[in-house]
C-alpha cells in the first residue's frame, strides 16, 4: 500500500494492482473455486518461490569485499516483511540480521554468525507467475557508509556471537541491526524495526541510517550514526533476540510497532510466561511515542494445537487496514492466526504504572489484565492461516493486497538449522531445503 494512500479507499484496490493479472486469471480457469471459496473458508490462489542466489555474489554486489565466504549460503530471511511497492506484482522486503543458528558447547547453546560479514538490505521483488525475482536491493549504511553488518550490539545485554562451528568468538558491533519490518518513509527512504535495541531506524533512499530511536537508558555507544533514546525504558527488558518484529504505517503516517514477545518483567521466567504483549504508536513528525498499548494473545494451543509452550507464542507482523485498524498476526513457527484490532484512544496505557520496571505485578504478570482495569485492545478473529492448505510455515511477513487477498511471505532463515550438523566437515551448509515463497491467501470475507 502506498504511504499516501488513505482509509478504506487504499484497502481497496484492485488485486490487479499488486497481483499479476495473468496469475489469477490462469488460477481462476483451472480452478473457480479457489478464486471464490466457500463461505468461511480461506484458500490460496497463488505461490511463487525464490530463486537460488548465492549469498557472497548478493552481498559483494552490493558492497565489494563484504563476504569473504558465504559457506554455500543462498540469500534467504528476506521474509522478515513485505509491503506493497506501487508495482504490479512487486513488493519491498527486507532481509532480518543474517544467517544464524544455534550449537551447544559444553551445555551451552551459543549464537553462530556463519557469514559475519553479510550486511542486512531492503529488497524490491516481483511476483511472476510461480517466480519470485529480485529487482533491487539497498544495503544498510552507516553515516560514513560502511556496512551496519547483523551482528549484535553489546555484552551482556545481547548473545555474544561466533563462528560457524560456534568456536570462534565474533566482535559485537554497535552499528548491527536484525531489521524485521519495512514500510515507505514520506518523501523517501524507509523505516525499518529491529530486534536488537529494541529499535525503530530511519533510512535514506539509499539505505544510510538517518537516525536510530532507541529506549532511554540503552546506553548504545560507538555508533556511526545517530542514536536518539525516544522510547519508554521499560522496552529494555525485551527479550533476548525478540525486540521489534512488526511495523506497520498507519493512513495519516503514524507508525505502529509491535514488540515480538511478552517483556521479561520482572523476570525471564515471567516474560515466557505471559500472553500479553505491547504495540506502541509513533510520530515521525513529533519523532516521538504517542500512545502504547497491550494486546493480548490467545492460548498457545488455539494458536497450534501441536504446541503447549507459550512461550513460543510471537507478534512477527502488523499490517494497516484502514482508518486506525490493524491486522496482527499472532504465531508459532508452525501456525499463525490473524486478528483484526482498532487502536482505540481510550486503549492507551503510555506513561501509566505498567511502564514503570518496579511495579508489582507487573503487566505481563497479570493472568487477566482487563479483570485488572488494563484497557486489553479487542480483536476478532479474520483467518486462522494454520488451517488453510499450502501456506508455508513460519510466515514472518503480511501484505493486505486488497479488503480480501493478503499477500505472505516466510522466513527459510537462509535455509540454515541449529545444531552441530548445520554445516559439513568442509564447512558448508547443509541446507535445510526450505525455501522462500510468497503466497496469495483468499480471504472468506473482506475487512
């Protein structure tokens, strides 16, 4: 959707804008049906895949010299989001922190970086019948133009990164970003979220960062580029490796993000267990946090029902619907549902007690925060995608193509896995064969 466009009227457009004509009316001949589901069923319509690239010959062309080895690495992780581009059948998305995985040493799991040297990057793509091509991709920069590389920015407070055989130790790197959501800035550029700070970042056409907002009393230092405490504290106690992970662009340009996970507060043990979690609404002309809110999940087992740990329940996109309305996709990595929501004014909880570390409970320990006068924003339930055949695992990206069609994209995670037998003796990968697909759902009624 484009950042200008407004209300239900940018909701509305036809599937022939973003979708290719041809594709659907190919679909619609072969099979009626799928273009018009029974009433209450969603259907898929369309799936086009991503080509083999391999990750050294992306990254270098971009910056020359980034990768020494890419270890048999494809591009992947661009399913991080997808927002349309004013294109038939074109999209941007953006690639999260890079290849990275998981291996116990000595009873420890720590973090691998098999490619440390891979710089995240916004990425143009088009949708051509069951092709998924590149057209563009910008690579992320700092002031100076070096590459803001996805390694993790400070000790102790992010997973200290290593080698692919998780032997080596890597440096942190205070410029690093795991970037996971992407809209259009107005007049240019892009906004992006990250993980690490937790962070909402401003780039430049070109993808130099303009400026990162960060909470206040991250301390982040050594930057090359600015950095600016703008939001509420209480997002430092975000969970390891589940800061930001939706964004979404609302009509009048106001920004929703969504944070991945219940914070841990007070605790670990109290974060992993709670289904509430908090979205906040900034200004970029205010360059300012305007209102926070708290959304509740559902059980972890109406979510997936082959799943008992809530702790795996995630926020990985918020997509605008118009007006103040969002959809936002509550999921595991096997199952996802989406729900619609209205940020209504009377919803904010920005600057109460339940931003304050100390406070006891706190939000996320409360069993039934509406009971305890939190004003839970109210959902209703649009499509439980786990239960629509052919829809890929893990979708970490939602487009509205229009009030009926959503356009999904996974994350194969550069087709990487966890554990010792990731890569061969030779140090190459052993491909999980996982790919990366944009599918076109049919949604049983409009929004």
């Amino acid at each position: 959707m484009s950042p200008h466009a407004t209300g239900r009227r940018a909701v509305r457009r036809s599937v022939a804008a973003v979708v290719p004509l041809a594709v659907l009316t190919a679909l619609t001949a072969a099979d009626p049906a799928s273009a018009h589901p029974r009433p209450g069923e969603a259907r898929v319509i369309a799936t086009a895949t991503l080509g083999d690239i391999p990750l050294g010959t992306f990254s270098n062309a971009l910056l020359p010299g980034t990768v020494a080895e890419d270890r048999g690495v494809d591009l992947g992780g661009i399913g991080s989001d997808i927002h349309p581009a004013g294109r038939e059948g074109e999209y941007w998305t953006v690639t999260d922190r890079g290849p990275n995985g998981q291996i116990k040493v000595d009873g420890t799991k720590r973090r691998t970086f098999p490619v440390p040297g891979f710089d995240p990057a916004i990425v143009r793509i088009k949708v051509s019948g069951d092709t998924v091509r590149v057209l563009r991709s910008i690579p992320l920069t700092t002031s100076s133009g070096k590459p803001v590389t996805g390694l993790p920015n400070q000790a102790e407070r992010d997973e200290a990164p290593y080698s692919h055989d998780a032997r080596t130790p890597l440096p942190f790197d205070p410029n690093g970003l795991d970037t996971e959501g992407v809209v259009p800035a107005a007049g240019g550029g892009f906004w992006l979220v990250d993980e690490y700070g937790p962070s909402l970042v401003h780039v430049s056409a070109r993808g130099r960062v303009l400026t990162r907002y960060v909470p206040e009393g991250l301390d982040l230092t050594g930057a090359d580029y600015p950095v600016v405490e703008a939001l509420p504290g209480v997002l430092l106690h975000r969970k390891v490796n589940r800061g930001f992970e939706g964004l979404a662009q609302l009509p009048g340009g106001d920004l929703v993000l969504a944070v991945q996970s219940p914070l841990s507060l007070p605790d670990k043990d109290a974060g992993e267990a709670s289904r509430t979690v908090r979205l906040l609404r900034f200004s970029p002309k205010k360059k300012a946090v305007t209102a926070e809110y708290a959304y509740r999940f559902d059980p972890v087992a109406v979510v997936d029902p082959s799943e008992d740990d809530t702790s795996e329940l995630k926020i990985s996109s918020v997509v605008a619907a118009g007006g103040d309305r969002l959809l936002v996709e509550e999921r595991t990595d096997k199952a996802a549902r989406l729900h619609l929501v209205r940020l209504d004014r009377g919803a904010d909880i920005l600057g109460d007690r339940w931003d304050d570390g100390a406070t006891s409970p706190s939000l996320e320990q409360l069993a039934d925060p509406a009971a305890a006068g939190v004003p839970v924003l109210s959902k209703r339930l649009v499509v439980d995608l786990g239960t629509v055949a052919g829809v890929p695992g893990k979708i970490e990206g939602v487009a509205l193509v229009n009030r009926d069609t959503l356009a999904l994209i996974n994350d194969n995670d550069f087709g990487m896995t966890d554990g010792a037998g990731a890569f061969d003796a030779r140090g190459r990968l052993v491909d999980s064969g996982i790919e990366t697909k944009v599918t076109y759902v049919r949604l049983p009624r409009g929004l």
